[in-house]
C-alpha cells in the first residue's frame, strides 16, 4: 500500500543527523558478545581515558567521556526496563555496542551543523526560545517541567543545550534544502492514483471484516476464524495477544478492549493498521489490564490526503534522498579519525573506503 508507506516514511521521518535529545527513550538491541565484532575487539584493549578522543571530524573532537555519557544514559535506562543486566561485563557488552551508532549520529551531526555554519546560519536567541518552549508543552504533555524533561535525559543540561541549538541549525540547513525542491503535476497524479488503488483495497477488506463479523455472530469460532484470516503474527495462535495494560496499544483498539466484558467480541475496530474484532478473555480491574485475542484485516484506512499534503510528503521523501546525498558528499570530503573498533564512516556511506596503514593505530573512516 503505497500510500501508507509513503505516509509512515514520511510523517514519522526523523532529521537523520539530530540526536535524540530524550536519551532516556532511546531504545537498542542487545547482541551477544560473540556476534559482535566491535565487543571483541574492545575486550582485547585498554580502557580509554575519558579525555581521549573518540571522534575527530574536521577538527571538531567527541572525547570518550562525552561519548559514554550519552551511552550510560541509555544503558542507566536499559537497565531500568530490565534490558540489560547490572554487572560491569553488561555495561561493557553495551558499550560495546552503543558506541558505534552514537559515534556515527554525531559525525553526521557535526557534519551538516559544519555545512550550515559555512552557509552562514545562525541560531537567534528568539529561535531557541521557541524551540524551547516546544519542548517545555511536550514536557507538560508528560506532566514533568522542562527540567524534569532534562533531568530525565540524564545528560548534563548544556550539552543538552548544545544539541537542541545544533539541531535548529540543522533544521534551517534542511528547511533551505526543502525549500528548492519541487513537485510537479505528475508525481502529484501518480500517488493519487496510487491512493484511489488503496481506497479500493481498504473497501475490500472492510467487506471480509463484516463478513467475519456475521460469521462470529453465528456462533463460528474466533481463534479458527483469525488463523485462517488475520494478518496479525499472532493469527498462529488464534489471535492471542496475552495480557495488556493501557498504553501498550493504539487509542480506538485499547478503548474497545477495556470497555468490552469478558467472552464478548467488539465491533469493527478502525485503527491505522486496519480493521479488528477483537475478544477480551479475561480483565483485572485491580492491576488494570486485560487478557485479548483479535483478528485484523490489513487496510490502509487513512483519509486521501490533499494535493497540498501530497506535495509536502513528496517533498519530504526528496529531503531524505538529498540529506543522503549530502551527506556523501560531506563524508567524502571531510577528515574523520577513530578509534572505537570496527567502525568505518565511509562503509556505512556506501562510499569505497580509503586505503591506509594498518598499524597506525587510528581507524580513518573517512579521510
């Protein structure tokens, strides 16, 4: 379905060279040890000291104790979730793993903030004040103050500051980009056509939803009916999706299953992943979840956007084709030393890497 992929890409498009500034709702995965090579390598060598350096790109240094602030921060809330253990082999294991993925976000950072520096961009103080009164109505969202906000990053404030005044630089750059794009008449038919295409699907898949309906309330079987019909993993076991609490599904599905008794099965649930039934089996009012099944039939059943809001997408997908391009561009000619293990800039580019001394002890991602 075109249109969901190109409405997914896009609104939920991240500025790929913007750190996150909530470190404490960075997510990673934990690899064993023995599938990664970087862990490995680091085993084998000294601790650096917290003033080395890391990263060097174009002269601008990220020293390994800036760099393990931001993993620690991370890894304090991994350990918090129950992702990871607590002893020092865990928190070298993470290590390990996080160091390469922030190492490249920072190179791709101070990158572009270089490009827009050298555009001559700059950051007002009316601009940051803004910026940080979006993140204070987002804090209160949460029902913190901006210092609880930061406070929970746990990273020190100004480097925190650093990053929000980076990434309104980075914004301007990408804005100035976005700016010479353009869209014709063209590619604005063919996602209308594209559109229409999933308007016809999602009518189809509305009538087998109804027909399923009908079937449940003939007396047909509700697990046979979702292994043989839903689009959900869990359709393999008869639409089982254990035990939930609020905040763990999307808004009209979590409605419906709090609101529904045990044994009943919901009407046609409408959500951005289609269309539901759903049975709740079991309800702890005391622990404030339940036990539910469901069946989904899989529809794009967001509205046809307008032309405008197509043009804008589009836009949007040609940013992130020419943010990649610069950012080749940029790797491709800047000076970037390391020293974390197994990490190469210009490999992650797709860009060839340049050939150097084996023993010269740096790793030159891109030179």
């Amino acid at each position: 379905m075109r249109s969901h992929n190109l409405t997914m890409k896009h609104k939920h498009y991240i500025f790929i060279a913007i750190f996150v500034v909530l470190a404490a709702g960075a997510v990673f995965s934990i690899i064993p040890s023995n599938n990664n090579p970087a862990i490995a390598e680091l085993e084998s060598l000294p601790a650096p000291k917290p003033e080395d350096p890391a990263v060097t790109c174009n002269g601008d240094t990220l020293t390994f104790g800036q760099l393990d602030t931001m993993a620690n921060a991370q890894i304090e809330t991994a350990i918090e979730r129950g992702m990871i253990g607590m002893e020092d082999k865990d928190r070298q294991e993470a290590l390990g793993q996080i160091r390469p993925g922030l190492a490249k976000r920072y190179v791709e950072k101070i990158l572009l903030v270089q490009e827009a520096k050298r555009q001559n961009l700059t950051v007002t103080d009316d601009e940051l004040k803004a910026e940080l009164g979006r993140i204070e109505e987002y804090a209160k969202s949460q029902n913190m103050t901006l210092d609880q906000l930061f406070e929970s990053a746990r990273m020190p404030k100004d480097f925190l500051m650093r990053d929000i005044n980076e990434g309104i630089l980075i914004k301007k750059l990408l804005d100035n980009i976005k700016a010479s794009i353009t869209v014709s008449p063209d590619d604005i038919a063919a996602e209308k056509a594209s559109f229409a295409k999933d308007k016809e699907a999602a009518t189809a898949a509305r009538a087998k939803i109804e027909d399923l309906k009908k079937q449940l309330d003939e007396g047909a079987d509700f697990a046979q009916l979702a292994k043989d019909n839903s689009a959900c993993p869990s359709s393999a076991k008869g639409g089982e999706l254990g035990t939930f609490g609020r905040g763990q599904m999307v808004k009209p599905f979590e409605d419906t299953a709090f609101a529904l008794e045990p044994g009943k099965v919901s009407d046609i649930v409408t959500t951005q992943f289609g269309y539901h039934l759903i049975k709740v089996t079991a309800r702890d009012d005391d622990a404030g979840s339940v036990t539910a099944s469901h069946i989904l039939i899989s529809a794009d059943t967001a509205e046809p956007p307008t032309d405008e809001q197509i043009t804008d997408e589009l836009k949007q997908g040609k940013l992130q084709d020419a943010c990649i391009k610069l950012l080749q561009g940029l790797y491709k000619n800047a000076k970037i030393e390391t020293t974390i293990p197994g990490l190469n800039f210009k490999e992650e580019m797709g860009l060839a890497p340049e050939a150097h001394s084996a023993d010269d002890g740096h790793n030159h991602g891109a030179e």
